[in-house]
C-alpha cells in the first residue's frame, strides 16, 4: 500500500479482527490494513483460552464487560449459527458452599439479572445434585445460556471475511514504531514501513507498549498471568452435563478453577493465574529478560502482590504441586483422584494494572491523536468481541473525515 490505509490495525486475536470486521460491513470502502507479528492469526491470547462463551454474570451492571458481553455472546451465536461454526449451549453452575460463598452467589445472581442475562436462576443443593450428580455444593447460580466453541476457528473464518471483503492482512509483520506524518500515522514494521490515517491498537498482551509507541502513555501496566490447565482423563468425560465454576473471589478478576467442556469432546480444569516471567510465556520456565525486568521495576506489582499476599502464595504453590491443584477441585467435585487428572495446555491473560497495585477490572478504551487503543482485555473480550468492535467503530473516523 503506498498511499496511506484509511485504517490499520495492529493485532490478529480476536478483537483485531473483530473491529475490522465491524469496519467494514459498516464503510466497505475502507482501505483496511491488519498488521499481525505471528504467522497465523489467534495466536496468543485468541488461541489459548477456555473457549467458554460467557453470560455476563460476573460484571458490575453498567461496566463496558457487562454490557458488551452481553450483547457480545447474542451478536457471536448469530455470527457463529450464520458461518456453520461448531458450538454448544451447554449451559453451567457457579457452585457455592459455605455462607460466605451463599452471599457471594446471591449477589451474583443480583448481577445476573442487573446484566439481563436470561435464564439465570438459583438452585438448591439438591436441585444442583440433580443436574450434576458429581458435584458437591449447597446452592448454586444455573446460567443456561452458557456455551462452548474454538476461538480459533471464529478467527479464522473473521480472517477469511475480511480477505474477501478487501482488506490487506499482513502476517509475519511486526509493529516497531509509530510517529504522526504528514496527515497520517508512519508506522514502522519487520518489513516496509507503512502509513494510516488512523490506527486501532489491539495488540493484547502488547497493547500498553504499542500506546507508547504512538505516544500515550495508558497510565496502566499489562502484566501477564499464565492460566494453567489440567485434563481430565478420557472416562470420566461423561461425568459433567456442562460447565462447573466455583464462586469467585470477588476482589481478583479471575474466575476460580472450574471444569469446561471443550467443543474438541475434553474436559479441562482450570485455569489458575499465576504471573509469567514472559508475557508470551506458555512454559513455566519461559523467561523473556525484558518482560520480566518491566514487571518487576513496575511499582504496581509489589503493591498487587502486598494487597493479594494470600492469593499470590496459594497460587505459586497450587502451580507447584499437583495435590493443591486437586485438592481444590475436589471441593466441587470430591470424588475426583489424582489418576484422573494430568497436565494440559495455558493461556496467558494481559491483566492491565494501576502503579497503585489496582487490577483494571474493565477493558479500557484510550485514545490518543488519530489512534484508539484497547488497553485490558482479558475474559471475557472473547465472547464479547464483536460488541467491543460496535463501540470501537462508534470512535473510528470513516473514510474522509480525518
Ligand atoms: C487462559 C485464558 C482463558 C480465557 N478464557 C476465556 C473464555 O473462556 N471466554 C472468553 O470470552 N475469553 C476468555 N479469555 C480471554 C480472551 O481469550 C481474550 O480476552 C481475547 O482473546 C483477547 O483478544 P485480543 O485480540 O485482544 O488479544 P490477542 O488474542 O492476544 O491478540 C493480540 C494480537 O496482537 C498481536 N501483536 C502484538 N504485538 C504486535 C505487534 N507489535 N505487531 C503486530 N502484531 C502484534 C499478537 O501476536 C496477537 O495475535 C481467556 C484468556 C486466557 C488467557
């Protein structure tokens, strides 16, 4: 492209490719430029999650998580019935035990109805005994409308979309540099250097630095947590009819470790969130010296291990030893035994957080001159990527207008 794009964007997950999607069914006269380091697109955050399709339970009502998931999972069933992508509405149960965790559940079931997210209903331990027989629980949220798919395969047909839809995608293309020109933004890649009259930041677990790059500074730090799963052994996948999570600790932004079908016929276990020494660190002994020295001078880290010391401590040693990690499975569902479970695949989540040790608890949309930039996105950004990409092409200026 020697003229400059009408818009480039920066990153090939889901959100990415959502946005440009969203771009052009809206001004198919866009000259549209995706720009992808990896080979293939879904490959970090996309391509190594839970494939869950999530409700909108969890969210504080009026937060952009709330709202967009919502909206997010009914724009992404029609996208995914219309493209004969495969998935499954399940359905699942957040699983309290304990008074402490009772009052947690009712005020989610609060939430879930604040949020509109249809269907919910609270059950009783014997009404929960009856849907799943393995799990051991007093009260429980029921959420129907749950479901599974492969992110990947959503990617990968947004990708073919947009192809045939005449945008350029460019892989193998790795953002350095971003400095204003002339009426445009000059970026500067792995290969040539390109221009746009306007760029769209969804570079996941490099979002913050590529906001620098064009000159903002997002006031937040992504640090990256690896969520490590295990399976469960090919007999007892006949043991859950959908999806089981426990209640979550309402201060973190993670969900617990919980059990999920896959759309591929497994169940696994997890994820936990332990911090990585690399943000694109899938092995516990990856190292990336310049990931890890950015996290570690970053003040907010040491105040967010001060504030979660507990969490933190019980994480690293649930990491560590597989006995932790099953004991607290078998707190939902006790006849599960060590045979049963062996270790899976992981995912890192780009967590934004505060120099004060805050986590960002809502994606957070910033924009600087010509550029919008999408700072935290972990889950539920999946599920509700097209809803993000409605609200980003609410910011984006069409063809003309800049
Ligand atoms: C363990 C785990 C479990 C999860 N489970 C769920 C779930 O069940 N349901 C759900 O809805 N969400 C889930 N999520 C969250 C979900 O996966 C993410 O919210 C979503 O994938 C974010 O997509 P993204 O496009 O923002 O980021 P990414 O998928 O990470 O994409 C960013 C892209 O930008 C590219 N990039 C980065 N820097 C550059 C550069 N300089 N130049 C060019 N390209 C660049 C990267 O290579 C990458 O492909 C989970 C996440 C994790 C990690």
């Amino acid at each position: 492209m020697a003229d400059p794009a009408d818009v480039a964007i920066i990153g090939g997950g889901i959100v990415g490719l959502a946005t440009a999607h969203a771009v052009l069914a809206a001004r198919p006269q866009t000259r549209l430029l995706l720009l992808e380091k990896e080979r293939g697109v879904a490959a970090h955050q996309t391509g190594h999650n839970s494939g869950v399709i999530h409700s909108g339970v969890y969210y504080r009502p009026g937060s952009l998580k709330a709202r967009t998931c919502v909206r997010g999972r009914a724009l992404l069933l029609d996208y995914v019935r219309e493209q004969g992508i495969a998935h499954e509405l399940c359905g699942k149960v957040i699983v309290a035990n304990g008074a402490p965790e009772r009052a947690r559940l009712e005020e989610l079931a609060r939430r879930a109805l604040a949020n509109g997210v249809p269907g919910a209903k609270l059950l009783t331990g014997e009404e929960l005994h009856a849907i799943e027989p393995a799990v051991r629980g007093e009260q429980a949220l029921q959420v129907p409308g749950t479901g599974i798919l492969d992110y990947r395969e959503v990617a990968r047909q947004l990708a073919d979309d947009l192809v045939k839809a005449g945008a350029e995608l460019r892989t193998e293309t790795e953002v350095y540099g971003i400095r204003p020109g002339r009426d445009c933004l000059e970026i500067e890649t792995s290969g040539d250097s390109l221009s746009t009259r306007f760029l769209v930041n969804a570079a996941g677990l490099q979002a913050d630095r590529i906001a620098r790059r064009a000159g903002l500074e997002p006031g937040v730090r992504i640090l990256p947590f690896r969520g490590e799963y295990y399976f469960l052994r090919p007999e007892r996948r006949g043991m859950f009819r959908g999806l089981v999570y426990p209640v979550p600790d309402p201060e973190l932004p993670f969900l617990g470790v919980h059990f999920t079908l896959t759309i591929h016929g497994e169940i696994e276990a997890g994820p936990n969130a332990i911090l990585a020494f690399a943000r694109e660190g899938y092995r516990k002994t990856d190292v990336n010296l310049w990931d890890l020295a950015e996290s570690v001078f970053y003040p907010g880290l040491l105040r967010m291990l001060n504030r979660f010391r507990g969490a933190a401590l019980h994480e690293t040693v649930r990491s560590l030893r597989k006995s932790v990690f099953l004991r607290d499975l078998q707190a939902l569902v006790p006849s599960l035994v060590a045979e049963d479970i062996s270790p899976g695949g992981s995912g890192v989540r780009a967590q934004a957080v505060y120099p004060d040790g805050r986590m960002a608890d809502d994606f957070l949309l910033l924009n600087s001159p010509r550029a919008l930039h999408v700072i935290n996105t972990p889950s539920p950004a999946a599920t509700s990527c097209l809803a993000i990409a409605e609200e980003l092409l609410g910011r984006i200026p069409a063809p003309g207008a800049t």
